[in-house]
C-alpha cells in the first residue's frame, strides 16, 4: 500500500508575525525599569529576522553599584524581550546616562 502526501493549502499553513523595532524597544523599556535601581531607560531596538539587538540608555539610582545594576538589566532585558515577543537577543548595549539621588540634598543656610 502506498499513501500519497499532499501539500496543505496557503490558507491553514502558520502565518508571520512581525514585530517592529519600536515596540521592541518599548517593551525593553517596560522591561527594564523593572530591575531595581533603574529610575529611567531609553532603549533603541533593530529587529532583523527573528532576532533583536537592543541598545539601552540608563539613569540609575545614586549610589547603586553600576556593573552589577548594568549585568542585571542585559540579563533581565534578554529574558523579558524573548518572553513577551518570541525573538531572540542577540546583543543587548547597556551605557549609563545620569546617577541620580532619590532626593535632593537639603541646603543649609549660613
């Protein structure tokens, strides 16, 4: 007995979901501000294919240790981004804006 395989037609065969570059880059700024000690991010994305690269800006809380805040963000932005939108990261640049204190210093008058 032999059995003849058939194409399936257009119509039930998966679609392409394309996600564009500035979504990318909010939702990985969503992402972001959800590790502590980031007060504000700005990210760029650049979607090729299914994969992402991110470029993110951040202003950090004053005194939180820099290397470690920026390792966490990479980390947390490549799980997050690949979680909410089924691309893969490829890069994530991280660079640091401003270092900013919850509150402004108290001025003494003299």
């Amino acid at each position: 007995m032999t059995t003849t395989l058939t194409a399936q037609p257009a119509a039930t065969q998966p679609g392409l979901t394309t996600v564009a570059d500035r979504a990318v880059g909010r939702i990985a700024g969503r992402a972001a501000l959800e590790v502590p000690d980031v007060l504000d991010c700005a990210v760029t994305a650049r979607v090729t294919g299914g994969v992402a690269t991110l470029d993110a800006r951040l202003d950090l809380r004053y005194p939180a240790p820099v290397a470690a805040t920026a390792a966490r963000v990479r980390a947390h932005l490549a799980t997050r981004v690949a979680a909410l939108t089924g691309l893969r990261v490829s890069v994530v640049d991280v660079s640091v804006g401003v270092l900013r204190a919850d509150a402004a210093p108290e001025r003494r008058v003299r």
